[in-house]
C-alpha cells in the first residue's frame, strides 16, 4: 500500500476536489471523524468545510494547514468499504490525527480503488500536528496495516528485506557487515540523541560515536559519525557510508562534513578521524 501526502493551502479546495468525484459518481463517503453527524442526509462540501473550520482557531501561524493523503492499495486488491474504513481509521489514528476531524473518501475513478483523506493539520488550540519524518513514519505504518490485515506490499513497493545478522569478524568483509546494519537502522527509526541510536545499534554490535572532522587545522564540519564493531580480530577497515547531518540531529541541522563507518576489532572507545 503506498501513501501519497500533500499539505494544500486551501481546506476548500482539497475538499472540492473529493466532492467533485462524489458529484461525478466516482467516489463516495465511507468513514468521517469528528464531524456533526446527521442523520439521513449525505455529506455536502459546504457541511464538512464548515464543521472543520469552525475546530480551527482564528488565528494560526500555519501556511498549508491541510492534511491530503490518498492510500492507494496493490491493484490486486479487492477491498470492502469497511476494511477501507478501518484502514484509514488506523493509519490517522499511527499518524497522529486520531482526534482531528477528517474525512474518508473511496475513489473509484481508475481501475483501482483507493481512499483519500482529508483533515486539518491544526489543531483546535492551535498547534500543528507533528509532520517530523512524516514519509518515513508512513512508509512504517503502511507496511505494518499490510502485514495486519494480509495486504500485498503496494505496485512498486518491495517486502521490507530481513534484518541483518549481528557483526561477526569469522564472516569477514567487516565494512560491509557495518554498512548493512546501519542502513538497515537508520531506514526505520529516527532518533534524537546519540545514545538512542545506540542503543539500537548495539543489536548488531555495533556503535556509533560522534567526531570532528579537521584537515591541516582547519575544521570541516561541525560533526560525523562512526560505527565499530565490538567482535575480536577484526582489521579496521572504512566503509563508503557517507552523510550530512549526523542521524541523531533533528531536520535543518547543517553540516558540510563527511561521515564514514568504520569497523575495530578493539573496544569502542576513542575517535575515528579522517
């Protein structure tokens, strides 16, 4: 299943957009959340524009306030409305916008049916719902409601590959050991701190240290990292792992330095310079 997101900068016009499918019989309500129910009477445009509006406070500091996401099951898919419906309801509740007002629209204007939602991404005080890493969070929950409700993996999407096996110096090739590990961890979690990253890392024996990076006196960057293996008679050796920021630091950090990992035999203790 692959998720599309979008952040428009008009809550009318995202909405206009699903309803003109809903008017032109390609697409229909399935599911909605935190809107004022009634009874007996469709959704209109103008209904689930005024409900959501009136949650949103007057003032906010928020460009695109809009939350736009299609999920877009494997065109072998064959789903009922109700499982569409939870589906959504699960993947809002992962991404965080569990008690925002949304919407669930099913599309049915290509071959393959698939669902749009629409929320605000403001909440009623006035706060955005957290966007940090939000691709890579919804690559992680979609592949987790595949696996849940026996989906096939999304056209173009693979299976998630097996973990690595734990760093072993009898396997030889320790770079290349290092290298899988730290790809394999950083492609799904997102950490804050450097003993957070470790302490994922260190399944795979494992870790990271930050360094500084200097050349004829003169400082390159304000920080890289290094893996090192805690197995014995392991050669050090440099892998071609290469980075901006360190993986720890938050979104907007710069950094112009480069980062390498590289496996010890020895304990992990010291820098590793370049």
């Amino acid at each position: 299943m692959i998720a599309n997101i979008t952040s428009p900068s008009s809550l009318a016009r995202a909405l206009g957009y699903n309803f003109r499918k809903v008017a032109q019989r390609q697409a229909d309500v399935i599911a909605v959340s935190g809107l004022y129910v009634r009874p007996g009477m469709d959704y209109t445009l103008d209904g689930v524009l005024g409900d959501m509006r009136r949650t949103l406070p007057a003032r906010h500091r928020t460009r695109n306030a809009v939350f736009h996401c299609s999920l877009n099951p494997h065109p072998d898919e064959r789903l009922s409305g109700e499982t569409l419906a939870a589906i959504a309801r699960e993947y809002m509740e992962g991404m965080g916008y569990g008690g925002q007002p949304y919407i669930v629209f099913r599309h049915r204007d290509i071959a393959r049916e698939h669902i749009h939602i629409v929320a605000p991404r403001v909440d009623r005080h006035g706060r955005k719902i957290n966007d940090s890493f939000e691709r890579r969070r919804s690559q992680r929950l979609t592949e987790a409601l595949e696996r849940q409700h026996g989906l096939r993996p999304g056209a173009g999407q693979r299976a998630s590959p097996p973990p690595p096996l734990p760093v072993d110096a009898a396997r030889g090739d320790i770079a290349a050991q290092v290298g899988a590990a730290v790809r394999h961890v950083l492609r799904r979690y997102a950490f804050q701190s450097l003993g957070e990253m470790n302490a994922v890392l260190n399944r795979y024996n494992v870790q990271a240290e930050e360094v500084r990076w200097e050349y004829a006196g003169r400082r390159l960057g304000p920080a890289s990292w290094c893996g090192r293996t805690s197995t014995r008679s392991a050669p050090p050796s440099r892998g071609p792992w290469r980075g901006g920021p360190p993986p720890w630091r938050r979104c907007g950090a710069r950094s112009r330095g480069r980062a390498s990992t590289c496996a010890s035999g020895r304990p992990a203790t010291g820098g590793c310079t370049g």
